[in-house]
C-alpha cells in the first residue's frame, strides 16, 4: 500500500496530467496496479475494492482524529477516493474544509476535477466543486477594483471595469472550454450544460467585454449544433442564450442587440433568424425530433414578441384608431409570413417517405392544437 501511495503520489503531482481511468483486470497480479503512459494515469481494476476500502478507513480516522495541523493523509486519500467515486459528497466536504483553512491550494483542486471529469463528464458534485471554488476561493482573493473615479484616460479602454474583472473573466471563458470538452465526452451532459448556464449568469453581471463574449457564444453554440442534432440539450442552452440576449439587450447591458448578433437588429429578427437557421437543419438533417421541439419553442417565443409590440402603451392620450389599426395588421401579417413558412415546411416533410413524415405529421398536429394554425 505504501509504494501505491508514492507512485500516486508522484503522477499527481505533475500538472499536465490530462487524464485518469479506471483499467479492467482478470485478476490479481504481482506488480503495480498504477500504470503511466505519458499524460495518462490508469489504475487496474482487481485493486479497486481493497484500495478503496483501505483509503475510506483512513479518511474517517484522520477526520475523527481532527488531523488539520497535518492533512497530508486526507489530502492523499480523498484525492484517490475522489478518482474513483466522485458522487460521495463527504471527500469533497473536506476537501472545502482544507482549503478554507490554507492546506490546500485551488490550483490542485481545480487539476483533480478536471481529472475526474476525463473519467467522469457527467458529475454533477465535479461541476458544483468548481462553482464553490470560484465564490469561496478564487473570487475573493483577485486584486480589489480600483477607485470609483478614475482618471478618464484610464476608462478609455475599460469600460470602467477594475483589474479584478479580466483574471475572473478568464475563469470563466476557460470553464467554457472545459463544458464544451464534457458535453463531447457525454452526450446530452445536462450537468455540463447547466454549468454553462452558471457561466453565462456571471458574464452577464460583468459588464466589460460583454458583447463580444455574447457573441463568441452565440456563434460558438451554432457550431456547436450543427454538429449535435439530436441533443435536445445543447439546444435547451441556446433557448436560454436567446432569452438572455434580448433581456440584456432590453435592459442596456448590450447595447443593442446587433452587438452579440450582427444579423438581428430586434428581438423579431433574431428569432426569425434562429427560425431560418433551424428550418435548414431539418431540411438538412431529417429524422430528428429534438429539432422540432426546438423550433416550437422559438415559434412561441416570437409570437409573444410579436404580441407585444401590438399591445397599447400606456401613454397620456390614446393612440389614434388609425394608429391602432397599422400596429394590429403588422403584426398580422408577419405573424401570417412566419405560419406560411410553417405551412411550406410541413408540406415539405409530408412528402417524405422516412420518420420526417411522422415528425412533420406531429408538427402539423402542434401548430394547430397550440397556435390554432
């Protein structure tokens, strides 16, 4: 067991290692179970159960002997355990706790989740950790912001935002890369995908550089789609990025809207846009019911859009009937364009002899129970 420990030991505690699994075994042998090939670490299987059992008893000797002053056995065997059951809460509980304390530095951890999503992209407890990691640890110890009036030479390129906003942003943009890399490895890895989201809340709340990170996603989640069909949430994501670039736009955190999304200079032009763009895909790839889902949802979305720029504001003095008038039979026949739309699309479904007929056919039945089309 001792010279298990040091050969663990001495690969973790290398940072380019990239990867870690768990290797299948007859039986037991003789020799190592840890096995390293360049940047990879695998453990053989037969010892799995006595390893583990062995790294558990020693975990809730060393907590229950409060071994603070010297965590080096906690660290080294909620390191191992973690490797192999990360869904146990209680390692990752201590581990919060060595950090709080100074024992542990972020850095490590943030290496050992990333080593634990390579085997296991689908771990909630790994994406929450990293969450905790950036509230508790990594944001309070950025530099503080500068004074609140600054020299006008000095916002000229900021924006006003203080230098603890690019280490942060950072942060955030490299968890946006580890996402992508896990909703690869995992398919429909809505863990993944709700870390995104986190994501994509905090660089809402940070003003600097927002478009061009709106941006970068937009047309980031589009490639994304393209080449994920069928993954109803890669699409549920892009769902909430279209919401959440109209709310900003609306709010004036962007601008305006054509920032993030040089083709759509409204709310209405940009769901038409994600309207076209979605139409392609299932002309394109046929068979695949996530799409049409997608697509009803943005249906909706643009309606509603639609009703309300149709709804009387509130002003002194009524609109003249006239006025009222123009404003109700815009938005009748644009609404009617995009149900014509529909209408093409259906038709174009019902003329195929595969599963696009029967989804056409369930399209058709939606559009007329939900919209009254």
């Amino acid at each position: 067991m001792g010279s298990f420990k040091r050969r663990l030991d001495n690969f973790m505690d290398g940072e380019e290692r990239d990867e870690f699994d768990i290797i299948f075994s007859l039986g037991e042998v003789n020799r190592s179970p840890v096995v390293s090939v360049e940047h990879k670490l695998g453990l053989e299987s037969w010892c799995m159960k006595h390893c583990y059992a062995h790294a558990h008893t020693s975990i809730l000797k060393a907590r229950q002997a409060k071994q603070v002053q010297e965590p080096g056995p906690l660290l080294r065997w909620t390191q191992f355990c973690l490797l192999v059951a990360p869904e146990v809460s209680t390692f990752w509980n201590i581990r919060k706790q060595l950090l709080q304390c100074g024992s542990l530095s972020a850095d490590t951890d943030l290496h050992l989740t990333r080593l634990v999503l390579s085997r296991k992209p689908k771990c909630m407890e790994v994406f929450q950790h990293r969450k905790w990691l950036f509230h508790h640890i990594l944001s309070p110890s950025l530099p503080l912001p500068p004074p609140p009036t600054p020299p006008p030479s000095a916002t000229d390129h900021h924006n006003g935002s203080g230098p603890h906003e690019e280490p942060s942003r950072r942060f955030l943009l490299g968890e946006m890369e580890i996402c992508g890399w896990t909703a690869d490895k995992h398919q429909n890895n809505y863990h993944a995908w709700n870390h995104r989201l986190w994501i994509l809340q905090q660089l809402a709340e940070r003003p600097h550089g927002l478009a061009e990170a709106f941006r970068d996603e937009y047309e980031t989640c589009h490639r994304w789609v393209r080449t994920h069909i069928s993954e109803h949430s890669g699409l549920h994501y892009l769902q909430h990025l279209l919401a959440t670039l109209v709310t900003l736009a609306a709010e004036g955190a962007l601008p305006t809207l054509a920032d993030a999304v040089p083709s759509a200079a409204c709310p209405k032009d940009l769901y038409l846009t994600e309207l076209e763009f979605n139409c392609g895909l299932i002309e394109q790839y046929p068979g695949h019911e996530a799409l049409f889902c997608h697509r009803r949802v943005l249906l909706q979305r643009l309606r509603d859009i639609l009703l309300h720029s149709a709804a009387p504001q509130r002003t002194a003095s009524p609109p003249p009937p006239a006025l009222k008038r123009s404003c109700v039979e815009t938005v009748n026949s644009e609404w009617s364009a995009a149900l014509l739309g529909e209408r093409d699309m259906v038709n174009r479904c019902l003329k195929s002899q595969s599963y696009q007929r029967t989804l056409g056919e369930r399209h058709a039945h939606w559009l007329g129970n939900v919209l009254a089309v």
